[in-house]
C-alpha cells in the first residue's frame, strides 16, 4: 500500500488510541485541562476523547476522510491550550517531565499538516 493510501488510516490509529488513553488512564489527561473551562475536568477528558474516536472514524473512511480530517486539524488547534497548561505546570517539576510537556507544543504542527494533507487527499504524515 503506497504511503498516500496508509497516511490516512495512520492518522486514524493515532486518534483511535489517543480516544482510548482518554478513557484507560483519564488522570494525566484531567491535569491538563485549563481551569478556565466550566465543569468538572473528567467530563472534558471524556468528550475530548469522544471527539478524537469520531474524528478517527471519520477519517479512516473514505466517504467521510475529508470533512473528518479538516475537523481533525481544528481539533488539534483547538486542544493546543491544554499543552500550554501541561508545559506551565511542568515548569516547576521534575526536568523529564518539563520536557516532555515543552516538547508537545511544536508538535501540533505536523499534526495539523498531517491531518490537511489528509484532506487534501495528499501523502502528508509519517512515513510509515
């Protein structure tokens, strides 16, 4: 299967098993919730994991991949507040965790472009 054909089901997987951790270990994901919003973190920790099931459905069929990868892209815009909130309360923990929070904030770049070229019909995305 050239890569074009896989990027899309690629990006499917990703959001599959990020919907999957939302639910098996909700904790890590509740921390990251920015206090701003109204409610209890947990309820936002299961929608978001609902969305990303959707979206990865949605992609991962043909008829539905366009439509689903643009709401993809904005998904991953639009949940980039949470890893702002993760890097600042990673600012005073441990030096491994500080990384790891401040290195997935570039990381919605190529999420987003993925998740474009995808709907585009392109090959953007790992290459796998």
């Amino acid at each position: 299967m050239p890569r074009s054909e896989r990027s899309p089901l690629l990006l499917a997987g990703l959001l599959a098993s990020a919907a999957v951790a939302h639910f098996a270990v909700p904790r890590q994901f509740d921390a990251m919730i920015p206090s701003a919003l109204p409610g209890a973190a947990r309820k936002w920790t299961y929608a978001s994991g609902v969305v990303e099931m959707a979206l990865a459905a949605g992609v991962a069929v043909p008829r539905t991949r366009r439509v689903a990868a643009l709401a993809a892209a904005g998904f991953f815009v639009g949940v980039f507040p949470a890893n702002v909130q993760m890097a600042a309360d990673a600012r005073h923990g441990p030096a491994p965790r500080k990384a790891a929070a401040l290195a997935r904030l570039p990381l919605q770049v190529p999420l987003v472009l993925w998740a474009r070229g995808v709907a585009r019909g392109g090959s953007a995305g790992p290459a796998a």
